[in-house]
C-alpha cells in the first residue's frame, strides 16, 4: 500500500475514532447534567439526546470496523483496489 493510502486510510480511522470519543464524552455530559439537575420534564428529552449520541457511536463504530478491514484488504490485495 502506498504512503498516500495509508496516511488517508489513518486519517479517516483517527476522525471516526475521534466522532465516538466526542459523542461518548457528550452522553456523559447530558447524563450529569441531569442528574444535577433532576427535572423529570427534561428526562425524555435527555433520553432522546442519549439515544442520538449512541447511535451516533455505534454507526461510527461501525465505520472504524470498516476502515480496519479496508485497510487488511489493501495490505493483503493491493492490486485489486489500484487496478
């Protein structure tokens, strides 16, 4: 695999990383908030931002999943991808 490939390849994988990290660090932060806070009238709408940020990161998991196989199949087969 090319250097160009694999600087691409870790760029994206550190970006997705990053996102789920982000996300993580935002579901705590709106879980201590509510906590703080107790407002049963915010608890839904807690609850929906924490849904959002979980699939967020399990989408984002997703993708970093993706890019490590990419990157197996590119070390394993380069031809096939730059033919």
């Amino acid at each position: 695999m090319n250097v160009e490939a694999d600087s691409m390849i870790d760029t994206l994988y550190a970006l997705a990383m990053l996102v789920c990290n982000k996300m993580i660090k935002n579901q705590q932060i709106l879980l201590e908030k509510w906590r703080k806070n107790r407002n049963p009238f915010n608890l839904s709408e807690t609850i929906e931002q924490v849904n959002i940020c979980q699939q967020i990161i399990r989408d984002f998991q997703s993708i970093s999943r993706e890019i490590k196989m990419t990157r197996q199949e590119l070390l394993e087969e380069p031809e096939s991808w730059f033919s």
